[in-house]
C-alpha cells in the first residue's frame, strides 16, 4: 500500500468523495475537531485544505511537515504569506473555483429579495391568515 499524504480538511468531506479522497490521501479532521481544539490531527498534516480559518505562523508550527496550505476559494488574505514563506510552505488557491457556486447563489439571493421569502416564512410559521393578501413581491419578468 501506497503511503499517502496527510491532507488537513478544514470542512467535513462530501460523503459522495469521502472514498475517492480516501484513496488520493489521508484525510485528517475536521471530524476529529473538538470546540477547544478546531486544529485536531493538525500535526500530523502535509497540506492544509483551507477555507475560512485563519492560518497564521502559530498553526503552520503546529505542523512541522506542513508543505501547501489550498484555500478553496479567492484570495489568501487568511493565510500569514510571510510566515509561510519563511517555513518554505507553498501557499495557493482557486480563484474560479467559487464562480459558478457564488453567481448560482447571487440569483436565489435575488429571487429571495425579489419575493420576500423571509418575511412569507414568518408569516406561514405564525399561521397568519391573510398571508397571501399582504403578500408583495416584485415580478422579475423583463427586468435586468
């Protein structure tokens, strides 16, 4: 058996690629994350699978074979370069990697706005009876 690198997955893995991670990698945490310890398994990492925690000179030590952080998205503003750089970690991202993702929930945020969608949910929990004749909404029919 191959030996694999240890890869630390800030986010839980989607369980449909938790087996195909599994045979590229040794996935560690967050799973074995604890609230006093979100940095479980850390340790032992190679590479950093990065979102939205802050990585700065404090976590790289923790890991002393850390080679890459990835941060799943745009810009590295989380991620202390000079620190890295002065450990030899390769810091990286995916710039486009969100794109479709952020324009997809750009529209529902819309269409939420457009619709009123909380103010409707409020009113359906509280079983408010005239719900649909107070409801106002915008048609987006033809707009831009």
């Amino acid at each position: 058996m191959a030996v694999h690198d240890r890869i630390w997955f800030e986010r839980a893995i989607m369980s449909e690629l938790a087996e195909e991670v599994a045979e590229r990698c040794t996935p560690l945490g967050p799973g074995d994350a604890t609230p006093d310890d979100v940095y479980a398994n850390l340790p032992a990492a190679h590479g950093i699978l990065a979102g939205s925690y802050e990585y700065e000179a404090a976590v790289m030590d923790l890991a002393p074979d850390l080679r890459v952080i990835a941060r799943t998205g745009i810009g590295v503003d989380k991620v202390d370069l000079p620190a890295a750089t002065e450990r030899g970690i390769v810091v990286c991202n995916t710039p486009d990697g969100p794109t479709l993702s952020t324009a997809e929930h750009t529209v529902a945020l819309m269409l939420a706005v457009a619709k009123n969608l909380k103010q409707s949910e409020r009113r359906l929990i509280a079983h408010e009876r005239d719900l649909y004749t107070r409801h106002q909404a915008v048609e987006l029919d033809d707009k831009t």
